[in-house]
C-alpha cells in the first residue's frame, strides 16, 4: 500500500530509525516517511543491515534513541 498522500494527516510523535547502508530498503525511503509526517524524528543508524543487531555498535544507538523516545513521549 502506498499511504503517502496520508502521512501529513498523522497525529501521532513519530520516531523514524534508519539504517545507512539497509540493503532491504534504501535510507532515502525512511527520510522522505519522516519528512513527510509533521515533527517526525529521524534517526540515520550506522549499520547495513536492516534489523539492527544486537553485536553491531548501532544497537546502542537504536536503544538510547528509544529510550528518549519514549521517555518524551511518557510512554
């Protein structure tokens, strides 16, 4: 499904974590989700792959930025 006409209508904080050099799909695709929801978050993660691995130094990245995620969102 392609939503993009709809994410300005999203609501909701947003918290977009990317990976560099994500094989599956390109960061160029995960920056232009973020652009387009109002006051999106993105997070660009040192990694090539695309679920990030807990022995890769971008998982301490992705975990911090989760954290403060959901630390400012009182989650």
């Amino acid at each position: 499904l392609d939503v993009r006409e709809r994410l300005a209508g999203v609501q909701a904080q947003t918290l977009v974590l990317h990976s560099r050099g994500d094989q599956r799909i390109h960061y160029e695709k995960g920056l232009e989700l973020a652009t387009g929801i109002p006051d999106a978050r993105f997070v660009l993660l040192d990694s090539e792959n695309h679920l990030i691995l807990e022995h890769e130094p971008a998982f301490e990245t992705w975990i911090a930025e989760m954290h403060r995620f959901l630390e400012t969102t009182g989650a």
